[in-house]
C-alpha cells in the first residue's frame, strides 16, 4: 500500500493535522499494522517537498508547533492517477515456502512435516479471519475475504505440493 497516496486521498475531504491523519489513517486501513507518528510525519514532509500538500495553517501548541496540512491540485492529480493505474499482480513465483520444501528434500529432512505445518498454520490464521470478519464492520469482512481467498489458494498449493512430493524429490535430488 502507499501510505502517500492513502494520506493524500484523507485529505481530500479537508485539511487536517498529522495526529488526525494517523487517527484517520489507522480507523481505514490499519487494523493490522497503525502508523507510527514518525512515518505520519515523515511522509509528510516529503509529501510537502513534492509539493502535493501545503502546509494549511500553523497553530502553536503545548510542544511543537502543530501544521494542518491540505493537499494540493497537484496532489489530488497524483491521487487520481495512482487510483486509476492497476496494480501488478505479483505471484509467488519463488515462495519462501517452496524453498523450505525443497531445502527439506535437498537435507534429507521431512517435507511432508514442512507442509503439514503451514496447512496448520494456514487453517488457524483461517480461523482467526472469519471470526474477524463475523465481529467486523464491512471494511473488516472485505479486509478478511481478500485474505482469505489467497490463504485458500495458499492451501491448495499445498496439497497439489504433498501430491507431487516423490515427484519433486526425484527432480530435486543430484
């Protein structure tokens, strides 16, 4: 995720300081991992520099001056190019998980227990997800559903792996 661009895009509906765009930030998009305030404020001021916000109006404060920032013309173009543009997708074309399996056959060691611990590992986050998604608002169901599905597509893998495992030892070994 781009923490600029989900920033600028909080502040399209106004101008706001740093600490109510961290709040703002965290109640969308950061259920799982909240900003820091350094990274609120860093970001802002590059964001600043690139000239895609403005420093609205500086209040004093008990510490530090407190900046409400607004974001630019030039900010909310670059907002609406960001959105526009897709992503790429990004396989999983060299999993950490796929070289564990391999390494495990390289060494001798027991693949089938390297798969059989991240299908367990997968099936709880599993669990933890939907009930998540059962207690949460919508934002969290469709946070949940997207994880969710790639954990299924996770698992999946690992059973076409477990099926395919004298195969791949057989191909693996020197």
């Amino acid at each position: 995720m781009s923490i600029g661009h989900a920033l600028l895009g909080l502040l399209e509906a106004g101008p706001r300081h740093g600490y109510d765009l961290k709040r703002a930030f965290d109640a969308r998009f950061g259920h799982d991992r909240p900003l820091h305030y350094g990274q609120v404020y860093s970001t802002m001021s590059r964001l600043l520099r690139n000239g895609l916000v403005e420093v609205d109006a500086v209040e004093p404060g008990d510490g530090p001056e407190r900046k409400r920032y607004a974001i630019t013309d030039a900010g909310v173009t670059d907002v609406e190019t960001w959105l526009a543009r897709p992503e790429k997708p990004e396989p999983y074309l060299q999993s950490t998980l796929y070289t564990k399996v391999v390494l495990s056959l390289l060494t001798g060691r027991d693949a089938t227990a390297v798969l059989d611990g991240q299908r367990a590992e997968h099936l709880r986050l599993m669990r933890e997800l939907t009930r998540r998604k059962v207690e949460g608002d919508l934002a969290d169901q469709l946070i949940c559903d997207h994880a969710l599905f790639h954990l299924e597509a996770d698992l999946r893998w690992l059973e076409l792996t477990a099926a395919r495992l004298q195969q791949l030892a057989t191909a693996v070994r020197p």
